[in-house]
C-alpha cells in the first residue's frame, strides 16, 4: 500500500474508531469560588509557546500526513478555517512531500491560506536535518513538530524496527534549525524521564500528546491480519503525561494534546502546566461529517466557553490557571501517588 492510501486509510479509522475519552480530565476537578469578582470583558485568550504570540491557546494539531488529493483538500479546509478563527494550525507529516515534488502543493497551500498565522512543520524522527529545513522552508513555518511513534511504528505492519541514535538526531536537529522544536507524541503520552531527557538536548518544547484520544494502536490494528491488541491500552493518560512533564521540573514549554474535546479539557490541561492545547480527531470528526461552518463554530464556541470558565475562576488570562488548584481523584490520583508526583 503506497504512503497516500495509507495515510487515508488513518483518517478513514480515525473517524470509525473516535475518541477514546479515556484522557482522564474527567478525574479532575476545579473548586468553586462563589465570589469571582471580575467581568468577563476584561479576559483576553492571547497566550504564547515560549515566542510564538496565538490569539488564543487552541491550535489545530497534526492530521494531514502522507500527501495526495484528498490530504491536499484537508489541508486546504483545516487552513481556512485557521485563518478564519486565527487560531495556530500544525500540517501532519510531510515526508511525502518531501520525496516527490508534485505533493508540495498539499502542504504550500496552508501558508498560501493562513498567510500571517502561526503554522507548525511536521516530520517523524527519522528525519535528517535537511529535510527538516525543507519541511520548514516549504511552509515557512514558525516551529517544527518532530513527532516521536513507536508504537504506532510497531503496530504498523511496514513501520521502523530501529528507534537507535533518536536522541542524538533531535540533538542535531535543535542545535541546527532556526525554529523552535516542538517534539510531539501521537496518543502515548509522555514520561517524566522522556521530558527530562529531551530537554537536556536543548528541546523548546513538547506536546504530550496523550493516551485517551485518537489511538493509533486501534487504528493500525485494524489494517494487520494477525493484531497486537496488547499495544491498544498502551500509553500515558493526558492527564498523567501532563503531570509527568511537570515534575520533570524543566524550562521546556509544554504543550497539551490527545482527546482534547471542549474548553474544560482545555482549561484543566492549562492548570496542569500546558500553555496552549491541539485538538486532533475532535475537530476531524467535525469537518468530515458536518463541514467548515460547523467547525468554525465550534473553534469560536471552545473560545467563548473558555472565557466562562476563567470567569467562573476569576482569571484575567488563560496562563493563571497554572496557579489555579486542582483536586485529582480516580486513575491519575492513583498514578500521580504511585510515580511519587507533585
Ligand atoms: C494524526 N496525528 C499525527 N501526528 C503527527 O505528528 N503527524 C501526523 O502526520 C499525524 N497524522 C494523523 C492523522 C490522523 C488522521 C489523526 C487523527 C492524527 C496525531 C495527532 O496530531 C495527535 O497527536 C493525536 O491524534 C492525539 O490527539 P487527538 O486526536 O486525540 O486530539
């Protein structure tokens, strides 16, 4: 099966398989200020990755892997609808484009689009320091997501086997590229010793990319004939990823992702530490099935859904609900006791 077929196949079982809702937001809970003196016209969204400025904290994350028409066409909606709402906008990866000329269009037609906005790059961790800057180049992208999958890899029948010398190549990459790299999972969470370890590379950023969302385990599952079904509950629960990050203690922005689906969600990934959320499947699903309209709307519904709940905490920006307490029950109570975290 070629790369482009494939990669639709992802989005036709994205679709089938959905969203597992097993991030564990759920086991989170804000307490309740009867008193919050603050009117909802002085909150502005504006939030920053380190220096990039987005509107607000919601960025379109990583789908349009693989090239041809379909992905082109994808790209191009995604593209519209990030500059209708002028929210940040990640293209998912572009190998493809970068082994065969006639994709470029797929992905040159989201900074033909989005002209002014905020885009991310993106390559797996194969990559080689030029294609990174072609990948860049080719959008001139403000960061550059190198997404890290072993487990989709596995999964997948013609995926990689050999995941030696990944560090030192996201060593090369940091030191070599002039914007920031976001290292990014893709459904399996990451650990405290993961964060660590990227950030003494010289890392700027990770995006968790949390277990409870899309899952690549079940949507590579169902292209095999003999399945790894052990590989479907595998990975770090967002909520638990996020806390992991934390305790690694580091200076690294970190980034929420993995079944991201409404503005709570959000706001607790925020009082976790995140600085800004991707949504993925959830806003698939929306454009696939019922269009762009119904997609902006939901983009400006999280915005103004968001302002409620600051407002119902009584915080002027998205970045002080860092300070906002939490009280965890359920799995990531358990999880967060047991890995010792703060
Ligand atoms: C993805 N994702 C992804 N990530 C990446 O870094 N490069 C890619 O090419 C793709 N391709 C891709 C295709 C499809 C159809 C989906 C649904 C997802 C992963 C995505 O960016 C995200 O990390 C995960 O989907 C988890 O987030 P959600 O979907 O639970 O919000």
């Amino acid at each position: 099966m070629n790369r482009s077929a494939r990669k639709l196949d992802h989005i036709n079982h994205a679709l089938i398989t959905g969203q597992a809702n097993s991030h564990g937001f759920q086991d989170l809970k804000f307490v309740h200020n009867s008193i919050p003196e603050i009117n909802i016209n002085e909150i502005s969204l504006t939030s920053e990755i380190g220096e990039l400025h987005l509107s607000s904290p919601i960025f379109i994350n990583a789908m349009t892997g693989g090239g041809g028409e379909r992905t082109k066409e994808i790209n191009q909606q995604l593209a519209e609808v990030a500059a209708e709402t002028n929210i940040g906008m990640a293209v998912g990866s572009q190998m493809a484009a970068l082994k065969d000329q006639e994709q470029r269009s797929t992905y040159e037609v989201v900074r033909r689009i989005h002209s002014k906005g905020i885009i991310f790059a993106n390559l797996g961790s194969e990559a080689t320091v030029d294609q990174a800057k072609r990948a860049i180049d080719m959008l001139e992208a403000n960061a550059f997501q190198l997404h890290v999958n072993v487990i989709q890899e596995l999964v997948m029948p013609e995926g990689d086997r050999d995941f030696t010398k990944t560090l030192t190549r996201i060593e090369h990459l940091v030191h070599q590229l002039e914007v920031p790299v976001i290292v990014k999972e893709v459904g399996y969470g990451m650990s405290k010793s993961t964060v660590s370890k990227l950030a003494s590379v010289g890392v700027e950023a990770v995006d968790v990319g949390g277990f409870g969302g899309t899952n690549f385990s079940r949507i590579e599952n169902e292209r095999r004939q003999r399945r790894l079904d052990f590989f479907d509950d595998w990975g770090i629960t967002t909520t638990c990823s996020l806390l992991e990050a934390k305790d690694a203690r580091t200076t690294l922005h970190v980034l929420a992702s993995g079944g991201l689906q409404t503005a709570l969600d959000l706001a607790k990934a925020m009082a976790l530490g995140a600085c800004a959320g991707g949504f993925a499947g959830h806003f698939l699903k929306i454009l696939v099935e019922k269009g762009q309209e119904a997609l902006i709307t939901e983009i400006t519904e999280l915005q103004k859904d968001l302002k409620m709940i600051l407002t119902a905490l009584q915080l002027h920006a998205p970045q002080q609900l860092k300070e906002v307490p939490l009280v965890i029950s359920g799995d990531t109570f358990h999880w967060a006791s047991q890995r010792g975290l703060d």
